[in-house]
C-alpha cells in the first residue's frame, strides 16, 4: 500500500493540511456494505445491504437496536460498530436512569461525535473506522443522523453510506420530497428499491437485505 511519511500518526498533519489516518477512517466506510436510512415525519426506516467476505462465512450484522427509540446501522468496520453501539446503549440506559425519560436523539449524536473527534486528536488513539447512520424517535419527531470518523455529524431526510451508495442517493435525491408524507409501508418500499440500485444488477433477496423500523407507536425492531 502507499505510504508517506505523513500518515503515521493521526495528529500529523501534512503541509497540505489534511490528516492522512481521518482520510483513510473515511474510506474504510466507503469500503463498506451499503446502508440506507429514510425518514418521514412519523417513522424511519433502515436498510442494510449483507455481504458476506467469502462464500464459506457469513455476514455480520449491520444493524443494532440502541433503545426502544434509537437504532443504528453501520458501514465499514463492523467491529468499531459493536463498540459504539454498546456505549450508545450505555448513555441511553445512563440518562433513563438518571432523568427517567428517552435520551433525545440529537444529544446522543452529539455525544457521539465527540467521542469521534476524539479519537483525531489524540496521537495514541486511532480514528474509529465506521460510518453510523443513527434513526430515532424523540419528542421533535422522527430524526435520522448520519456520524463521520471525522467527528462531523449531520442530519438528514434520506441518506446512504458504503459501497456503490452513489446509486442508492442518486434514488433518494429523486423521490426525497415525497417521504415526509409517506407512510410506513412506503417507506420501506423506497428503501428497499434503494437498496436494490447499490446492488447494481445483484439480484436483491431476504438474504442478502436487513430493514429494521422506529416509528410513532412502534419501538426500534428489526422486521
């Protein structure tokens, strides 16, 4: 693989002012199955592509449930995946304790970012190789989040991350003003025709798709 001498330490920066370690965090996603979300104003819904690494093994999961209201779906190392997930759980549970209500959606997120940013700044640490397209339902309403190993957080209405999702946002880019109103079924439709274009020909079976659900009246679950 290419090196230079810039890349060693993810707090050295290069004369062209980037961080080599960040850059290469944010391609592990890119390198990932691909992963959708989608939300209206009532329900979201993600979609996770599962693809194998060979014949003889099986996928990993690509979705987890966080709390009753929050659920993620990750692109890139599923690893860093189950990690942050499980310290997401441990804030949710945390704040229910502690307050004795849902953890807002947003806080989370933000909490999380942080914890990513985090990782960019300290040189024995190691960016966490993993795009987190986070659903949540809180008291604003129905939220989809999308965490860069860079710390960057953003929101959005319809989103996907991994590998060949240009052809799954090219989807979402074209119908995005109609899922507002959309109802719970189309929701899923659309996410798993979007699905289905990351595929590229691929035939797109139960096997191969992940579509999990948090909505108005209906907790996180995977269908």
């Amino acid at each position: 693989m290419f090196r230079n001498q810039y890349d060693t330490d993810v707090t050295t920066w290069s004369p062209a002012g980037r961080l080599f370690q960040v850059e290469y965090a944010m391609e592990a996603v890119k390198q990932g199955s691909a992963a959708i979300g989608l939300r209206s104003k009532t329900h979201v819904v993600l979609a996770c592509v599962n693809k194998a690494n060979s014949e003889l093994s099986s996928h990993q999961k690509k979705i987890f449930k966080v709390d009753d209201h929050i659920g993620v779906a990750i692109a890139g190392l599923t690893a860093d995946g189950r990690v942050l997930s499980r310290y997401m759980r441990s804030e949710c549970i945390n704040y229910n304790y502690t307050y004795e209500s849902p953890l807002p959606v947003g806080r989370l997120v933000v909490q999380l970012a942080d914890k990513a940013q985090v990782c960019t700044q300290r040189s024995w640490k190691r960016p966490y190789g993993v795009g987190l397209l986070v659903a949540g339902l809180d008291e604003s309403g129905a939220h989809l989040y999308y965490n860069c190993p860079s710390g960057n957080y953003f929101e959005y209405q319809a989103f996907a991350i991994g590998s060949r999702s240009q052809a799954a946002k090219t989807y979402l880019e074209r119908k995005f003003n109609n899922f507002t109103a959309s109802s719970r079924e189309d929701l899923i439709k659309d996410a798993l025709i979007a699905a289905r274009e990351s595929l590229q020909g691929e035939k797109l079976t139960s096997s191969v798709c992940t579509i999990a659900v948090v909505g108005v009246g209906e907790p996180f679950h995977i269908l």
